[in-house]
C-alpha cells in the first residue's frame, strides 16, 4: 500500500515524514545556501538518541530516495518547499 503524504515547510520547519514503535524520521528545510543549492535536514530518534544530518541538492534534482520512501520537490525558494513523500 502506498502512502502519499504533501508537506510545506519554511526554513527550519519540520514535518514528521515516518514514524515507528520507536524510531521516527523528520525533514527539516534547511533553506538555499546559493541560489542553485537547497538543503534539507534528516533528523531520526530511536528511544533516547538521535542524529541530524544536512544534505544538499542542486535546485534541478527534483526526486531522491530517502528513509524508505521517494521524495518529490514540487517547488522550492529560499524562504520554503513543497514536496510530496511517497512509501
């Protein structure tokens, strides 16, 4: 079954992309270091820990595979994104 779900952040917002028993995914906007480059952040928590790590893409990469699921940028600025996650 898949599960299509469509987010809007603004810089520094966060969606919850994936949540299990324990363990959820979030992405958080991490707005355009230049202007051909926007960044998004993975965050996971399982129980207690946790991690944060930032990944860059160049403006024209529109799909990518993450945390189990495709990632679909429908739009994107330096003050937000639109994109739509599918698993």
């Amino acid at each position: 079954m898949e599960r299509r779900s469509e987010y809007t952040l603004r810089v520094g917002e966060t969606a919850k992309i994936k949540r299990g028993f324990i363990t959820s995914y979030a992405l958080i906007y991490g707005g355009m270091p230049s202007d051909d480059v926007y960044s998004l952040v993975v965050n996971w928590t399982s129980g207690h820990a946790s991690a944060s790590h930032n990944l860059y893409f160049r403006r024209s990469q529109r799909e990518f595979e993450l945390v189990g699921g495709r990632v679909t940028v429908l739009d994107v600025s330096s003050a937000e994104i639109r994109f739509r996650f599918d698993r």
